[in-house]
C-alpha cells in the first residue's frame, strides 16, 4: 500500500472535500478492519467508495472477488495501479456513484449475498444505510467506517439524544455492534474527527414484522420530523396526511401515549403503530 500523500502527489491529484475524501492510511489500521469484519475466502464484497485502494487490497487478499465501486474517475488511474502492482486480479473497479448501483443485480450475477465494506463519505451516510437496508435481504453483512457521532447515532437506544430515524430502521433490520475505532491522525487528509468501523448484520426476519417496511419507515420519518412535538402533532402532517386527533387516537389503540415523543418510542412500538395505521388504510 502506498501512502495516499504519496499518490496524490505524484498523480497530481487533491483531495476533495465537496465528496468527503479522507484516505485511510494506516496499513496496520486497514488490516485490522478486514481481519475482524470476518471476510472468508468464498465471500464477494462490494467496497463503497474505493479511494486509493488503502482498503481494497487487504479486501482482495481475504475475499474471492472484490466490486470496487468509486464516484471520482480521477482516482481510477491510481488505484488501477496499486492493484495491478500489487496483483490484485479479483477486483472489479465500477466508476459509480454507489446511489445509483443496483446491488440486487450484482447479487444475483454472482448468485450469492454480498459483503459490504467501506470508509462512507459523511454527505450521503445517511442515504447509504438506507439503500443497504431496503437491499438486505441481497447483504449477508456490513462493515462501515463512519464519522464517529454518525455511528453513534444508528446504535443510539430509546431515550437517548442520539435516538432517531437511522436508529429504528437499523434496529428493525439488523443488529450492529462496534468493529474498531480509528483516529482522525490515520487519515490524509487528517480529518476534524474521529470513526467509527460498525458490523452490521442483516436480520433474515424482523420480529415483530411490519404489515409493510415502506410503511413502516415512513411513518418513522413522519414520527422524527417533528422532534420537539409530541407524537400526535408529529404525525399529523403531509407524510401521512392525517389530521392530529385521528394520530392521536392510533396511537391510544397501540398503547402508546399521544403525548410522548418519538425518542422515547421503542422499535417494537413503531412496528405496531405502523400495523396499526396500516390496518386502518393509510399509506
């Protein structure tokens, strides 16, 4: 692996900051995410967000094929390089933005579920998760590298401020836990904070399930659109367009007070507020 301040020298390249490059440059730190997202010698892995490789070649060492996907077609020459100096032949680089790939197709081309790595730009974290989430059921797991209050935020529990959206739909969906963290110094260049490297494993089956997950994330948005109001007023709205007195009388049927708000919600209540909305005809 060659130092990313190298490369970007020598390519005459920088970094750029409207797509959130910070180049992980840590060899030793880049092992140790692979070694412990629990990569076998039979998995595909799809890399979001490429870079200069810092990642991608300790995934191609551990993995039977790696899809390198990267936004920015003036890095491609680079990594090109690092690969085919390193004799990485198992990768296959896609010049994509990672939001417009259909990782379905991918999945089936290669007739198994994929794993999912990457250093995610902090700009589309969000839009991300959300993507790998309604994908899941093609994910056998995920190991992501976050900016650190990002990640904190999807394993945020009830009642806490970090508690939000990301948060129940990751718990519907999954479970995640802590790989490693990673210091803003192993970065170039060094960003203002530091990550966070997440696992997250896919759930076969949401228990308790929901009448319909579109449904249930919607109501969820509409739930944390409003954080300061209580339940009744945040639902009430254009996302589900009822009206205040009809929220609130749903939410007394699922056992759930109209005055609470949506931090203190547990995803096993969203999921039967959902049920319970769904099965009175909104969608």
């Amino acid at each position: 692996m060659t130092s990313p301040s190298i490369l970007m020298k020598t390519w005459n390249l920088r970094a750029k900051k409207e797509m959130g490059q910070n180049f992980l440059a840590d060899r030793g730190t880049a092992d140790k995410i692979v070694a412990r997202s629990g990569i076998t010698a039979g998995d595909v892995v799809l890399e979001i967000g490429a870079g200069l490789g810092s990642l991608t070649l300790p995934i191609a060492r551990a993995a039977r094929k790696v899809y390198a996907i990267e936004k920015d077609s003036a890095l491609l020459p680079p990594l090109n390089n690092e690969l085919l100096a390193s004799g990485a032949d198992n990768v296959l680089l896609i010049n994509d933005n990672i939001l417009s790939l259909d990782l379905t197709s991918i999945a089936r081309t290669e007739q198994q579920s994929l794993v999912v790595m990457g250093n995610i730009p902090y700009n589309i974290s969000s839009q991300i998760l959300v993507q790998l989430m309604l994908a899941r059921h093609h994910l056998k797991r995920a190991a992501l590298m976050f900016q650190k209050e990002l990640a904190l935020r999807v394993m945020a529990t009830p009642g806490s401020k970090a508690y939000g959206r990301l948060a129940v739909m990751a718990g519907y969906c999954s479970t995640v836990k802590v790989i490693t963290e990673v210091k803003a110094a192993c970065f170039f260049p060094k960003p203002k904070v530091d990550s966070l490297v997440i696992g997250i494993s896919f759930k076969d089956h949401a228990e308790p399930s929901a009448a319909d997950e579109s449904f249930l994330f919607k109501v969820v948005k509409a739930s944390f659109s409003k954080r300061r109001k209580t339940l009744k007023n945040a639902l009430s709205g254009p996302i589900l367009q009822i009206d205040a007195a009809t929220a609130a009388g749903e939410l007394v049927a699922a056992g759930i007070d109209p005055i609470r708000r949506a931090e203190t919600l547990t995803v096993e209540e969203f999921v039967n507020l959902s049920n319970r909305f769904y099965k009175a005809g909104y969608r």
